[in-house]
C-alpha cells in the first residue's frame, strides 16, 4: 500500500470541559503505516449540540461528584434520546469526514457548545 492510500486511525480521543460546561472535543490520529513524525495543524471546528452538552455537564458533575437528580437526568434523556443520538452522530459524521482527508499524524478539535450565539474563544 502506497504511502497516499494509506488511511489514518484514531487512537486518542480527549474531552476538556470549560468554565461553562462546554467542552472540547479532540481526536489524535496518525496514519495506519505510522509513516512521518509530522504533526498537522490543529483545526478548532464548531458544532452547536445542546443535548449533548446537557448531558457531558452531567458526566462532568458525576466526575467531580456533585449532586445531579438522576431521575429526573433519566426522564430528560429518555425523551431527549433520539436528539442526542443525532448530535452525536454529527460529531462522529465531522470527524470521519476529517480523517477521510487526512495523511500522516494529527489531530481534530471541535468546541462543542450548548448556545447557538456563543463564539470559540481559544
């Protein structure tokens, strides 16, 4: 396999939160042949996911061990499931649709916010 078929694979994905419970999504990924140390500019990508979002706040504070009435996050996500199963199948649409481009080593950041209005502050 010639070194421009060769695709590349994920094998690090981070989430890093915010001050406002939006957070950072990023996807490390380097070719399959491991060929070149070069590392692609990183690419700070917008999606606007208010499902999303209310739920990573949730794991956020299930981290962080605050209180969250879980039967009432319950009640939310089963009838909020098929939005947020949607979101996240547009985050992960975003992100094949990146690497399908890409060659060699890098990496895929998106924000992911829970307003519309809000602007990626870096």
């Amino acid at each position: 396999m010639s070194i421009a078929e060769q695709k590349v694979k994920p094998y690090r994905i981070v989430i890093e939160w915010t001050d406002r419970n939006d957070f950072y999504f990023s996807c490390d990924y380097k070719s399959t042949g491991d060929i070149g140390k070069r590392k692609e500019k990183k690419t700070v990508h917008t999606h606007w996911f208010p499902h999303v979002t209310r739920a990573m706040g949730n794991v956020l504070k299930k981290l962080r061990r605050e209180h969250i009435t879980f039967p009432l996050f319950l009640i939310s996500l089963a009838f909020e499931h098929r939005h947020l199963l949607r979101e996240i199948e547009d985050l992960l649409r975003a992100l094949h649709n990146h690497l399908n481009l890409q060659r060699g080593q890098g990496s895929y950041t998106c924000f992911i916010c829970g307003e519309n209005e809000k602007a990626v502050t870096e």
